[in-house]
C-alpha cells in the first residue's frame, strides 16, 4: 500500500514540474498533446524487428526533456515501473520466434530476442512521451487541451475530478488498510475475508463524498460544463512548431534515420 | 418589524432509509443576524441547514428567503442568495487550483470574465489568502482550506451564509483565525456548531435543536446559562462559561 501511496506521490512531481517556465512549457498544450499522440503513433506502427530506427525518437524525446528542464531521474523511475509490464507481453517471443535474424561473430540472435527489445523500446518511448507531456503540460492543462480539441465535456469533468480526489481516496484506503492491520496479528484477519467488506467501505464512502461534492457544485451554479477562466489563442509560431513537428516525425517514421546516418557515415570512410 | 429573511415554517424532513431527521421546525432569522444552530449528533442541523439553499427541498413545510418561496423555479436565484460552507473543505475545493475554484461560481453566474477576476482576487484577498491563487487545494493546510471555500462562497456575493461545523478539525490558531475572519463578514450567518466557544464569539442568538425539533430559541447567553436544557440536549456548557477546575483546585 505504502508503494502505491508513493507512486501516486511521484505522480504529483509531474505536476510540480508542469509549473516550470520553458520553450516547452510555453507552447500551446493543443499542439503538444497533437504532438506527443503522433509520436506514440509513428512509435507503435514500426515493423516488430525494428530496433534502430526508434532511436532517434528517443534522442529527441531527450531534446524536449532537455529544453523542457525534465530531469531524466523522474522519468525513468517512473519507466522501471511499468516497464515489468511491455516485459511480460514480450516474455514468450524469445521462445517462439527462434528463427535466427542476427549474428554478431559466432553469436546468433533470434528475432524473438529482436522483437523483445523492440517491445521494450517503443514501451519506455510511448510512456516517456506520455511522461514528459505531462511534465512540460500538466494533467489539468492535457485534459482541457482535449476538451477544446472536442473530446466531450463529461468526460473532461470526469477526468479533473478523477484527478483530483485520487488522493483524497488513496487517504481514505490507506486509513482502513491501517485501521486493518493495526487489529490483525500473526497474518490473521488480512485475507480476502475482510478485504471485500473493506473494499465495499471504500466504495460507500467514495459514494458519499460523490454526493457532497455534487451538492456543493450545484450550489455554486454547475451545470454540467466546466467553465475555464482563461482561453489560450494558437499563435502564428504554435502552428508552424506543430507542422515542423509532423514533418520530423512523420519524415523519422518512413525513414529509418539511423541507417540513413550510418550509411552516410560508412559512405565517407575510403 | 422588517419581513425576516429567512424564514422556516414545519419544516419535516424524513430521509429514504427512514431517518426522521427534521420533524417540524419552524423559525426565522432576520437581516444582519448571526445565528447558532447547536444540538447534539443526529439532532437535524445539517439536514435543516440543507434546506435553506434548496440542497434538499422540503417533504413538507415551507422555505422562504427574502420574498421568495423556496422551488425548483426560485432555486438558481436562492442559491446565489444563500452561499453554503460545507464541514469538509475537500468536498467543496473540486478545481485545479485555488483561483480556478473561487471564479467557478461566478463563472457559472455567467459573470464576463474580468469581472470573475475581480470577484476572485477580492473573494481571497477578504480572507487573507491571496497569496495561495495558484497553488492546488489538496496541499493546502486545513486552516487554509477552510478559508478558501469560504472564499469560493464569497466570490458569489451571497446576503447569508450558511456554515456547517466551521472550525471542525482546526488547529486553535486556525479556528481563532476564522472567528476573526467570520466577525468581520457583515453578512446574515446561520452557523452549526459544537464549538459552543465559537458560538460564544460570533452569534447573539442560538437555536437548540434537539431530535429534529427546536427545543429553545432566544439569546445566546441566556441558553448558555440553562443547564437543564443543554444536558437535556446533550450539550455542556462552553469551557470559558464553566468554572476554571485548575483555579477552583488552588483557592478551595
């Protein structure tokens, strides 16, 4: 539970990060969160064997993260979290994929061993561009860039309220967990027997403040849409970033940049 | 006497589980008062404080404010009229920061923008909190908390406030805080409390509640003194009325 209180933590460091100033910071979040979904789209749609042409993706994910002022500690703790996951999706290839694909010296490798990396790659790649929109955006910021991209308002609502009461549940988990435990000896009394009726707890009181909180929205005015305060204008330099973005990443998906480098390396040397 | 403005006649509220919360409460409050509704847990405060901005609508009996029935026609002018003040300051801070939660209700009033700006940074500014505009709710401490829903309420203009256990988990120096900031509201305020010390300071006039019926209603002073009802209502005496027991042991 402890591990979990503290991963949602983590999660607020995003946020603390989103409040930074920089040319990242500074862009519309439309155009970011435009960017960051194309960039999770040429990603994924790579062949399964290709490993070298995703690294130049990562090398300007590390350019965003290094204007944006994003410390690379942050995500990567983050990506060792989830990277137990893209792993156990990828665990099997190596076993079924044995066909030889590669061979350095003596040694062959299997494109199952391939496709695992690859996996693993477009995992920390996807996330980490998740990451890192977070980071330079803020969730709040992300999910009205949406609502005015056109996602419906109920669930921008619903994702801002999620937001916000994460941690007031995770709190209130956390109180009968401990409540729990502090009356339970030797291992007894931890099971499943009690965890239904603790979780059905959670659930009635999640209920509960669901209807307190509604009520005192009702009673400052909703009506179901969100109003904000403030609503940004795309500027002239926000376009032509966004169209210069398109064109890097679009022009890195069909072209494999590594190879291109290497072979105009190779092309050098006599 | 001027018409009150809030008035409450038989008033009954059953809840669906069976609970007979309020069972026939009638008063009235007039401009520029600040009253105390005390009463023991279970005794209908908050369910009679519910009615007065239409959260529930009566079962039976009538709520006006001002010159005005309380229905689902009356409701958007009522609530604007009455400003709530939940216990729980995380119930009522719902918005991303502290500033966009005070302009939510003006923006919902349909309010032009600069003008949300200027009800928002006067709402803070009246209760001392300006300098948290940016920051989220959640980080905020309970004193802080408790002063930005206040806020929120304010930025609406409301003539009454209605507050439900306003120093409800606050340190003394946070609740002493908010006395001073209550004191200075010139508004109509209904105030449920246990705090009977509070009730002291801020109200002239307190209402008993006892198993949803009003037991007394008179000045605060005089309720105070009338042992017999607050132990019949489950109610002490607030500290500074009784005797000093560490000043009694010295000089007896």
């Amino acid at each position: 539970m402890a591990t979990i209180a503290s991963a949602f933590a983590d999660l607020r460091t995003l946020d603390a990060l989103a409040t930074q100033d920089s040319v990242i910071h500074r862009l519309d979040p439309r155009i970011k969160v435009l960017t960051a979904a194309l960039f999770v789209v040429c990603v994924v749609s790579f062949d399964k064997y290709v490993v070298a042409a995703l690294l130049p993706f990562g090398l300007i994910l590390s350019l965003i993260m290094g204007l944006g002022g994003v410390p690379a500690g942050v995500i990567f703790k983050k990506l060792v979290l989830v990277a137990p996951f893209a792993l156990l999706v990828g665990l099997g290839n190596p076993i079924l994929d044995q066909q030889p694909l590669l061979s350095i010296g003596p040694v062959a490798i299997s494109g199952g061993w391939i496709s695992l990396l690859s996996i693993l790659l477009r995992c920390c790649l996807t996330v980490g561009g998740m990451l890192v929109l977070i980071a330079t955006t803020g969730f709040n910021e992300v999910c009205r860039a949406l609502e005015r991209m056109g996602l419906p308002a109920i669930l921008v609502v619903q994702l801002l309220l999620l937001y916000r009461y994460l941690f007031v549940l995770m709190e209130e988990g956390q109180r009968l967990h401990r409540a729990r435990a502090l009356r339970s000896f030797a291992g007894r009394g931890l099971g499943l027997r009690s965890f239904g009726p603790l979780l059905g707890n959670l659930l009635l009181r999640a209920h509960d403040r669901a209807q307190r909180i509604h009520r005192a929205m009702r009673c400052r005015g909703f009506d179901g849409t969100m109003r904000s305060p403030h609503t940004p204008h795309l500027t002239v330099r926000d376009v032509l970033l966004l169209v210069l973005a398109c064109l890097v990443l679009i022009g890195m998906r069909r072209h494999d940049c590594a190879l291109l480098l290497g072979q105009l390396l190779t092309g050098l040397l006599p | 006497m001027s018409p009150p403005l809030v008035e409450v006649r038989d008033l009954i509220h059953t809840y669906p589980d069976g609970t007979a919360a309020v069972r026939g409460v009638s008063l009235a409050l007039h401009r520029g008062e600040t009253v105390a509704v005390i009463g023991a847990n279970g005794a209908g405060k908050s369910t009679l404080l519910l009615h007065l901005n239409g959260s529930l609508t009566p079962q039976s009996g009538t709520v006006r404010i001002g010159d005005m029935p309380l229905t689902t026609a009356t409701l958007g002018t009522i609530r604007r009229t009455v400003g709530m003040i939940f216990q729980d300051p995380d119930d009522q801070l719902f918005m991303p920061t502290v500033a966009e939660d005070v302009a939510f209700g003006p923006l919902n009033l349909g309010l032009p923008p600069d003008e949300v700006a200027a009800r928002v940074e006067r709402a803070l500014q009246r209760v001392g909190v300006a300098h948290l505009r940016q920051r989220p709710p959640y980080k905020l401490s309970g004193g802080e908390k408790r002063a930005v829903a206040i806020a929120t309420v304010l930025a609406m203009t409301p003539d009454i406030l209605v507050m439900d256990e306003p120093s409800a988990s606050l340190d003394p120096r946070a609740r002493r805080m908010l006395i001073e900031l209550l004191a200075g509201l010139g508004h109509t305020k209904i105030i449920a409390a246990h705090d009977l010390d509070l009730v002291l300071d801020l109200c002239e006039r307190t209402i008993v509640l006892r198993e949803g019926r009003v037991m007394a209603d008179g000045p605060t002073r005089d309720i105070f003194s009338n042992e017999q009802l607050l132990a019949a209502s489950h109610l002490e005496k607030p500290l500074r009325m009784q005797a000093c027991p560490a000043c009694g042991r010295k000089t007896g």
